[in-house]
C-alpha cells in the first residue's frame, strides 16, 4: 500500500491517524500551520509557571496503548500516568463541597454525608453507566459510524432499547439521585465532551463510569508529555511533519481531492488527505472554490459547534489548600446556567468554574510555595463575525469575584503571572468552528448524538479526523477518531485494490 497521505493539522486525531496509516504501511506527511505538534493540546509558560494550554485530565488510557500497540510500541516507555484522587473537589454555593473519588466506599460516604437517601441508588446508578459504556464498546468506540442504520447494525433490539434512545441523561440523573447537589455533579461530566446533560441522550451517562470505573489520569511533567510521546513515534515510523507551515487550499480535479496548495504558494500532491481542521471549516476555508463545497458546508449545520470557553492561566505567590488537582466551582441553577449557553447562546451570569492546579500532583509545574492555576469557563460558541473584546474584561471580573467569594480569599492580589485565551483565541489558533473547545456538540434532537462522518460526502479522497468526528471531543475520543479513520482509510484501499484485482 505505497500510497502518499497527506495530514492537514497535527493535532491529537492527526497524529493518532497518521501513526496508524504509517503502521499499516503508507507514506504520510502532516502539514500544521502552528510552531509545535499537539493542536489544543499544548502548553505555556511564564516566570517559572507552565501551564497545560489545553486538555488537564486524561480518561480512557486504553486508546493510547490501543494505538502505541498498533506500532508495536509500549505508551508506557514514552510517559509516566499517575491516577489521581480525589478526582474532582467539587465546590457549592451553599457551601456544600463534595469529593469525587473511584474509592467506592468513600464515595458513598461522600454522598451519605450530603443525602442519605440517594446513596442507596449510587451503585445501581453506577451499574447503568457501566452498562452504558459497555454498549460503546461493541459500536461507538470500535468503528465510526455515520448514523443510525450502522449503529442499528453493530447491537441487537434488546441492547439498542437498553440504551435509552428517548431519555435524556438529566433524565437518568434524576432517576438516581433526589438531591439537587449530586444531580448538578454527575450531570456535570457531560462537559468532558462540551453538550448538555439536557440535550444529550443517556448514553453518555457512561462518563461516570469512564471517569469512577477506569480512573482519571495526570501525565508526569505536564499533559504536552501525550504529544510529545506521538511525536517521538511519528520519528520513529518516520513520518514527515512541517511545522509554521499553513495550508491554503485542497486542490481538486472534478470531485477529487489531489493535494494541498500552502499559503507560501507551494503545491504537494497526495494520494489522499485527511484534515484534522474540523469539517465546517475545512469546506468553508480549504474548499471554497470548489462547487459543491458551500452546499457540503450547509448539510452539516445540524452538527452545531461545542462549547468553547474562556481560559484564565494564573501563576500565583500562594497555595490555596482547600483546592486539590481538579476543582469545580459549580453555579447556583445549573438549568438555568445551560439553558443560558446551550439555548439562548449567550455566557451564564453564573457560569460554572473549572480549576486545574497540575502543580498540586507535580511541584515541577510551579516555583516553590506558588501555583499554576488553569480556569477554564464554558461559553457558547461565536456567532459570525462576534469578537469577545467587549466581554472578556467583565467576565474575568465575574469569574474572579465568584472564586474569592466561594472561599479563595486573595486571590487577585496574589496573581503574578496571567495569560488569558478567548474563543476568538481558539478559532484563529486551531481553526475551529465558532472556537469550539470539543467540536461537535452532542445533541439527541439536532443530530441523535451522532458526529459527523469520517469520509467526504462530496470530495472523494478526503477523511476528516479530531473532535468533530465520531466519536468526539476530549483526548481519548479524539485519539480514537484518528484510530477509526485509519480503520475506514485501510478498508477503502483494501476495497479499490480487490476491485482492481
């Protein structure tokens, strides 16, 4: 199979595909316009602090060994993962704090000491999500689908009824859990991927079980460790990347995709392309001239963009020891916090605040007696043409003043480091829909929960990759959809050359 494949973007579903293309055999190349592989997973620093510029928690590690194995490699030659708990310190206005922890017998605890009542429930709830995340397994997780005949094909009636088609996951929420604190806490996870726990089916209550059954993860000396053991790899299998390097247009012939034209006038010619830029995108910008590519662009506007968000990395002169590694300082009415930036596409008035402090788990990560601080704010994606210039002053003032008044007193004073990352920062940097933080976002009326499909519809020859394809956004999705692409690219070419056999 000595066919030439181009990469658009090295971000983490690029990287992963062509690892996997290079493993069965093909020449590839990746092109990123950006000064470092990685995409969203990236990283920053400043008067000794570094920062994770992107994802801070690593769930299902089993896709990276999934995909080092694919290369005969060990992932665990290339980074060190260390489990981490308590997984998430949770924060209420009313002063409730609950601990999330995979130790069962504490978690019930935890729970105990909030109702009583619902922590009878806990471990049938526990046993759904873990049915949920078995039913993944055997379609979601193995193959990527384009919608509901392929799924129909990958389970049996008993199991597609199991999963709940018609419910909601706030739904299943509720059926386990009475009290409003642990209701807002485990319809929360739902943010690995960006949606509403209103609007997504329940399937994807299977996140409690991917985050307490398979345990979250920090990567020894910083989350770039991920893209850089790619990187190392990609060398291995000698795979060619050109950095600083932005593509300008997919040059076609008729419906066929035959190479890329960068912005410095160069053409490289390819047997086929993938692009890890997200499929919107790549129609509207890559594509343009191409007829059918405005059309293409339309089809796919029930995949509506993710969440983006508002990125606040703060080093500070102190610790703040009621924080743990992740943190959530979560709003007052949660319904009316989603309904805000899911519904009505404007920025909570009382958004709810994630906090990472890697420095907690990896001193290296900040000067002695210091801390790194990662706050991270979900906001609806940009409208055309919206600039976040007007807002992002007053809504650093609205974060700040939550998070001194929900415990961290001082904490504006003691700042001595920030660098602040808009969803106008997102869009310019990564190219994504609307400054999508998780691609498309998963909703159970606009597109049943489904992704778009890994192959172009109109374009014969190119695959999309990353965050806006089955199965998602997050680091193991996103490394997965790589996987999957690689897996629908080696049965195309195993296809054509039968046929021509």
């Amino acid at each position: 199979m000595s066919k030439k494949v181009i990469v658009i973007g090295g971000g983490l579903g690029g990287m992963s595909t062509a690892i996997r293309l290079a493993a069965d055999g093909l020449s590839v190349q990746i092109i990123e316009k950006g000064e470092r592989l990685g995409g969203k997973l990236n990283k920053r620093y400043g008067k000794g602090f570094s920062f994770d510029t992107g994802p801070s928690i690593l769930t299902m590690p089993w896709v990276l060994e999934q995909l080092f194995a694919s290369a005969n490699r060990n992932l665990h030659d290339y980074i060190t993962l260390e489990r981490i708990e308590p997984q998430w310190r949770t924060f209420f206005e009313d002063g409730t704090k609950i601990d999330v922890t995979s130790d069962l017998p504490k978690m019930l605890q935890e729970i105990r000491s909030v109702s009583p009542k619902d922590a009878n429930g806990f471990f049938e709830y526990l046993n759904y999500c873990s049915k949920m995340y078995e039913y993944s397994l055997k379609s979601f997780y193995k193959k990527s689908l384009t919608g509901l005949s392929e799924l129909r094909a990958l389970h049996n009636l008993k199991e597609l009824l199991g999963m709940e088609p018609m419910k909601s996951m706030d739904q299943i929420t509720k059926k386990y859990f009475e009290d409003k604190h642990l209701q807002q806490l485990f319809n929360f996870m739902i943010m690995y991927v960006g949606s509403s726990p209103y609007n997504a089916p329940a399937i994807l209550s299977q996140l409690t079980h991917v985050q307490m059954g398979l345990g979250i993860y920090y990567v020894k000396g910083g989350m770039y460790k991920i893209a850089e053991a790619m990187q190392s790899l990609l060398d291995e299998l000698q795979v060619e990347y050109k950095l600083n390097a932005s593509v300008k247009k997919i040059m076609t012939q008729g419906n066929k995709a035959t190479g890329i034209k960068l912005e410095n006038g160069e053409e490289i010619m390819a047997d086929l392309i993938v692009s890890n830029l997200e499929a919107i995108p790549t129609y509207e910008h890559l594509l343009k001239d191409a007829p059918y590519s405005e059309r293409a662009a339309k089809d796919l506007t029930k995949y509506s963009p993710s969440v983006s968000g508002l990125v606040l990395l703060l080093g500070v002169n102190k610790q703040f020891k009621e924080l743990a590694h992740h943190n959530f300082f979560f709003s007052k009415d949660p319904e009316t916090e989603f309904q805000e930036v899911f519904n009505d596409g404007k920025p909570a008035d009382d958004p709810t605040i994630y906090i990472g402090v890697s420095s907690k788990s990896d001193p290296s990560q900040a000067p002695e007696g210091k801390e790194n601080l990662f706050v991270l704010t979900h906001v609806p994606p940009l409208k055309k043409g919206e600039s976040w210039k007007e807002y992002k002053d007053i809504y650093r003032e609205n974060i700040l003043n939550k998070l001194e008044r929900m415990g961290m007193g001082g904490l504006k004073q003691s700042i001595e480091f920030e660098y602040c990352f808009t969803p106008n920062d997102i869009n310019n940097l990564y190219g994504s829909n609307g400054g999508s933080i998780y691609g498309v976002v998963t909703d159970r009326k606009k597109n049943g929960g489904f992704k778009i499909p890994c192959r172009s519809k109109v374009v014969e020859n190119l695959y999309f990759t990353g965050g806006s394809t089955h199965p998602g956004g997050g680091v193991p999705m996103v490394t997965l959809s790589g996987q999957l692409t690689a897996d629908e690219i080696k049965e195309d070419i195993e296809h054509i050359s039968k046929s021509i056999g």
